[in-house]
C-alpha cells in the first residue's frame, strides 16, 4: 500500500501548499510547517488541566500540531480549552483531538458538538475510525459546518419595559418606568379579609384585595439582534511559499514576520482517517487502509489526510496529509524498535520522514517524560526536518 515514489514524497511542504484542489485548513497547515521548520506533532498524553498547559506552553514553538485526549483530564473546563487556544493562537500551532470516532452518524454528530467536550468548537482536527461506513464522515462533516455557522453568530437581545400613557392626540403611548409618586402599588391598598359570603378563610372575589382598577398595564418590548462575523482566511500560500525561498545569506528568513503574515487559522475543520496503527496485531488490514484511501478521495475538503505508518497517496491528483504515531527514539542500550511492552513499536523520526513517506510525526512520551521537555522537543523536531529535508531536498 505504501507509494514512497508517489510526486508527492519529493515535493516541498511550500509547494504543496500553493495546491488550488487543498482544503484551506490542510493549506494553511502546510505554510505553517514550512515557516517553523516544524512537521512535529506532541501528543499530550497529561491528566489535568495545569499539566496539559505547562506542556503547550514548553512544546509550543517546537510543534505544528499539539495532540490531545480531553477526555482523560480529570479537570476539564471551559477553562482547559480557551488556556489551550490563547497558547496555541501565540506559539502558531493547531490542535489535533484524538477522539477516534467510531458509531453511526448521529451518534457521532452528538459525541462532536454536545456534552462537556464539544470538540467541534475548539479542535482543529480529529480522527475516525472508517468501519461505521463512509456516512459517519458526511455526519462528522456536517456538524463541523453547523459549528462553525454557530460560533460566528451572536445574538443578542434588549428588553425594554414601561407603562402606557394618553398622549395629548387620545393614543396610548409607552412610557418609562413611573415616577415614586405615581406608584402603580399604592401603600394603602387594601389587606385581604376574610369574605362573609364564603366560610372560612376563603377570599371573594368581590374583596378590595382584588380591586385593580388603580393598577397599570405594563409594555415589555424585546428587541434581538443577530450577527455574523468570519475570521479571516490567510494569506495566498503562494505568496508565503515565495517568501520562503527569497531568503539569502545576506538576507535571512524572517520567521516572527512570516507567522505574523500568515495569521490565525482559517475558521475551518478537518479529519483524519485512522487507516494504520503502530500497534503489534492489530486488525486495520490492507484492504481496510486501501478502503480508506478510496473513501477519501470521495470526501476531499473535509478529509485531510490519514494517521498512518507509510505514505499513502498512490493515485496522481493525491495529496494527502500523513501523520505517523509510534515514534520515538529508543533508550540507550536497547534494540532498535523495541516498543512499551504493550504492543507500541517506536522508530525514529527520522526515518519515519525519510524512508516512509511521513508528513508529520506523533511524538508522545519521549517528550512528555522528558527532564527537559523543551530541549527534548527541538531534538526531535530537528531529526524530522532533517529526515523531510533528506527526502524531498537530497540534502545529506
């Protein structure tokens, strides 16, 4: 299934950016690798709020994509998600939940947008498993468009109350709230007594208590009004991709200025198809990846691409995104691809990049558990690039 010799393998993330048939997220994904120097993703394999924080704010300027399982932190808010937005919107990178959808589409459709997690408001990305049928994608897809048309609209209502007046021409007009000396509840009504036409304590309805002929009708008038706005789209990735290559030696890159132009993500969601895993056994076989290729190209502005082992793109008009988890480097001493004892294998990001074909590579605890994470996560951003700089630029 791999197609390592696929045109796509050789090209520059600048160049596939410039793609007129890319989903705006997948080309905006791709400037921002290009300027960071980035194609590392973090997951953020953490179990609170503070802990998920500290490790964007240290991983931040090192990744493109920061990976995350909401639904293992013990103290997620509201909170949780704008702290991650505010550090994600400061140190350029997108955000990636790894929820692994898997049910029929309205299930889906509930699991994406409603409950404490409401992943389609803030995520940029999230993943599916395929075998419910390509109608979870059309489901997932749909949900993410309401979303968004949701988020970009406010309401807002003003109520206003008064009183009825006679103006001067005999009409009723509406007036401000009355004056101290005109109160509608005088302070000498009446107080209920007891009616001698009914035993008991029981009021008649012929009683002053009920008397109001002294009281005022009251106008409420509730006027709504209903907003749209639109973030803004980045620029032209042409202009980006020519902007990277015009740097020179006596002229170098810019990169504050590059991100600065390229700006905030465009209001937009996409997913990814979980079509390998990096697990011993698993039971994602060649024919259910070669599914999802196809399944894909019939979804193409809402797919991004896939989490996969290998690049997958094969036919020519593919271009694909690949993110590939189980990397790692091994511990001094052991075998090279030696895994967690629980069926993960990890290999180098480097040859991840290089010999198969990855877009982006999925690093987890060999950052997350590292003495010096911020140290950790420019090792392995530099050893990707390294690996994608060797593959596409023959630079050794």
């Amino acid at each position: 299934m791999a197609s390592k010799h696929h045109p796509i393998c050789s090209s520059p993330f600048s160049v596939r950016a410039e793609s007129e048939t890319l989903p705006a997220l997948t080309s905006y994904l791709l400037s921002l690798i290009s300027i960071k120097q980035s194609n590392l993703c973090v997951s953020a394999d953490v179990y609170s709020t503070s802990a998920l924080l500290r490790l964007a704010e240290e991983v931040g300027d090192s990744i493109c994509v920061f990976k995350t399982h909401v639904d293992v932190i013990d103290d997620f808010s509201d909170r949780t998600i704008k702290g991650l937005q505010e550090i994600a919107k400061r140190k350029f990178f997108l955000i990636f939940e790894d929820r692994k959808f898997g049910d029929i589409g309205s299930t889906v459709q509930a699991q994406y947008t409603r409950g404490p997690l409401r992943i389609a408001t803030w995520a940029h990305l999230t993943n599916a498993h395929l075998f419910p049928g390509p109608a979870m994608i059309t489901a997932l897809h749909s949900a993410a468009s309401k979303t968004l048309i949701s988020l970009n609209q406010s309401v807002s209502t003003e109520i206003t109350t008064g009183t009825p007046r006679t103006s001067i021409d005999g009409l009723s007009t509406t007036g401000t709230d009355p004056e101290p000396d005109d109160d509608p509840f005088p302070s000498s009504t009446h107080q209920f007594q007891p009616s001698s036409s009914y035993e008991g304590n029981t009021l008649s309805p012929t009683s002053p208590s009920f008397d109001t002929s002294h009281r005022r009708s009251s106008v409420v008038t509730a006027t709504t009004t209903i907003s749209q706005t639109f973030e803004p789209c980045p620029p032209n990735p042409a202009t980006l991709s020519r902007s990277l290559s015009s740097s020179s030696g006596d002229r170098p890159f810019d990169r504050a200025s590059a991100l600065k132009e390229l700006g905030p993500p465009p209001h937009a969601r996409g997913l990814l198809l979980l079509a390998q895993m990096s697990s011993d056994n698993n039971l994602l076989t060649p024919s259910y990846t070669k599914t999802c290729v196809s399944i894909a190209r019939e979804q193409k502005d809402f797919v991004v691409g896939f989490v996969a082992q290998e690049n997958l793109n094969a036919e020519k008009e593919d271009e694909f995104l690949v993110f590939t988890p189980g990397v790692g480097f091994p511990p001094e001493g052991s075998e090279k691809g030696k895994g967690d004892g629980m069926g993960q294998r990890w290999r180098g990001p480097r040859e991840v990049v290089r010999d198969e074909g990855a877009d982006i590579v999925i690093v987890g605890r060999g950052i997350v558990n590292a003495k010096d994470r911020v140290s950790e996560a420019e090792r392995y951003r530099r050893e990707a690039w390294r690996g994608y700089e060797e593959r596409v630029l023959n630079k050794k």
